[in-house]
C-alpha cells in the first residue's frame, strides 16, 4: 500500500503509539530494508473486492502450509493485470482502520521521511480485510497494576464505583475465579469492569459523576463511551494514580496472562470486555485515539510468512 500523505483519511489509526516503539521499529526497518510483516487494515465493505478475492479462491493456492498453531494458512498470488487494476480501483472507493500495526504503520511513515530516496520506501506491505462480517473480530486486551493489593485496589475504586464481589478460591484450593471471568465475558449485558488478584474477582460497576468528568469532555462521543477509555481514565489515573506507561500499566492478551501477571507482580489484574469493530471504525472516523493496545484483532497472518524487501 501506498503510504497515504498526512492529512489523508483513506487510513485512519485508532490508537496511540510511543515513540519509542516506533523508532525501534523504524531502526529495524532501516537495517533489513524490509517489511517483515503486513500491517492489518480492515476496510469498509465493497462488493467488487469480495467478488476477486472469491474468484482468486477457486484455483489451487499458491502457498498451502500449517503453522506449529495449527493453523492452516492458503495464499494466492494474483498477478492479472485487469484483476489487480479493478481490485485497486474497488478499494481506492473504501476507507480503512488499521487494526494491527500502529506502530509498523508510523515506522514506515518515518521511515519514508528519513530515507526517502530508498527504492520502496514509499509504500508498506498490508494486508487487507474487510471489516465486520466475514472479517476481523476483536478480542479484549486486559491491564495489569503491579504492586497494587486487591484490597487497596478496591479500596480506591470504591469512591467512584460500585464494588461487587464474584467469585474467591475456596479453602480447599478450587477457583471458581476463572469460570466467573468467563461467564462475564461471554455476557453480552454485563457491565464495568473486573479486577482481581487471582484468588478474589471483583466487579467495578456505575461510576460516579466524578469518574465520568475524568474523562475529557471534549472528546468525541464514540471515544468517550470506551470501556478502556473509562478504565484509563476514571479508574488507572483518577483513582489508583497509575501513568499509562508500560512500566506502571501492563499489557495482557488473554486472561490466563493477565492473571499470571497479577500473582507474579503482586499486582491486579484489570479485565476489560473488547469493543465491537464498528466502535473502533466510529473512533477512527471521528479522528480520535483509544489508549494504547486498546483492541486485538484476530485472526493474524503468521509473521514472516510475507516478506517484502523494499528494493524489489
């Protein structure tokens, strides 16, 4: 993909990046002088997009392999003249949010400013889906406190929200903990957020007006109703004074790492439910950033399976 000037919109991030991330990355692109893997934009629907890649789907793959995930992954080489230029044309009508790889994405801009006369440096290896149906889903990534007691923890939050306990270990051993994590989660009413250090599961609900005021005002609408925005906002930096920076607030994937985590940190773990891909394409269009590693878009291609040297 060509890389979009500033000011475009055809690419709309939707999270925050840090710097220093995205130096390292440029610095690792400098050195290979290579995209060793695609950054993911899910792109607004388009019927003519959906067409070509069914039709690319009836010949053999190119490239058939299983992964040590075992996951299956099948990749066509297109190379129709007539096919690539009407598959350009049907996306230049689309928009894209970048789902995966904020920092890849703003590498490869610094890079193209830095070193522009290097042969390839102008555009980044992409792959593209659509979004909704049929494309990605997100999953949640959860935030872990270190050195933060439970009790602490919920002492704190207790002054802008309502506290309920879930689930604790039994005196015998058994966690109904992990059970109660995923009944939440699965729960398409539940609401607030859950913390816990492994052995006790708490519930952050209804927060209070001075909660809601954290968060900026002048913000748009979409950005402002995030569950991880509230989190961020209300509850790390209001309520527990922690800084979003990954030495005060850790990333989790899943829950089991988050967990994992919060025992080894003697921290919390705070559980957050994803959201839906059309809140990350409101934020996005309306020009807004969710905190960092706010969203996990999956499925992923396989790193290193697509390489592109910027030379060839």
């Amino acid at each position: 993909m060509a890389l979009p000037p500033a000011g475009s919109s055809a690419v709309l991030p939707h999270e925050d990046t840090f710097p220093v991330a995205v130096e390292g990355r440029r610095a690792l692109l400098a050195a290979t002088a290579t995209d060793l893997e695609p950054i993911v934009l899910a792109h607004d629907p388009e019927p003519v997009v959906a067409e070509l890649t069914d039709r690319a789907r009836t010949d053999p793959p190119t490239l058939e392999l299983r992964d040590t995930d075992d996951v299956l992954h099948r990749l066509w080489r297109e190379t129709d003249p007539q096919v690539l230029s009407r598959l350009t044309e049907a996306l230049g009508r689309t928009h894209a949010v970048i789902a995966d790889g904020h920092h890849r994405f703003a590498a490869a801009r610094a890079n193209s400013r830095s070193q522009p006369a290097v042969a390839g440096s102008d555009a980044v290896l992409a792959l593209v889906t659509p979004m909704g149906a049929g494309g990605l889903r997100v999953d949640p990534i959860h935030r872990v406190v270190p050195d933060l007691t439970l009790d602490a923890a919920v002492a704190a939050a207790s002054q802008g929200f309502r506290v309920t306990e879930l689930a604790r270990t039994s005196s015998g051993g058994t966690s109904d903990v992990a059970v109660a994590v995923r009944r939440w989660l699965d729960d398409p009413r539940a609401t607030g957020f859950l913390a816990t250090d492994g052995s006790r599961l708490v519930q952050l609900q209804s927060p209070s007006g001075a909660v809601l005021a954290a968060v900026p005002p002048e913000a748009p609408a979409a950005w402002r109703g995030l569950d991880v925005v509230l989190a961020h906002h209300g509850l790390l930096d209001l309520l527990w004074h922690r800084r979003d920076d990954p030495e005060s607030v850790l990333i989790a994937h899943t829950v089991g790492e988050a967990l994992g985590a919060a025992v080894e940190r003697s921290g919390v773990a705070l559980l957050l439910r994803a959201p839906s891909p059309a809140d990350v394409a409101a934020v996005a269009r309306a020009g807004a950033r969710m905190p960092r590693k706010s969203t996990l878009f999956v499925p992923k291609p396989r790193t290193g399976l697509v390489l592109r040297p910027l030379a060839d």
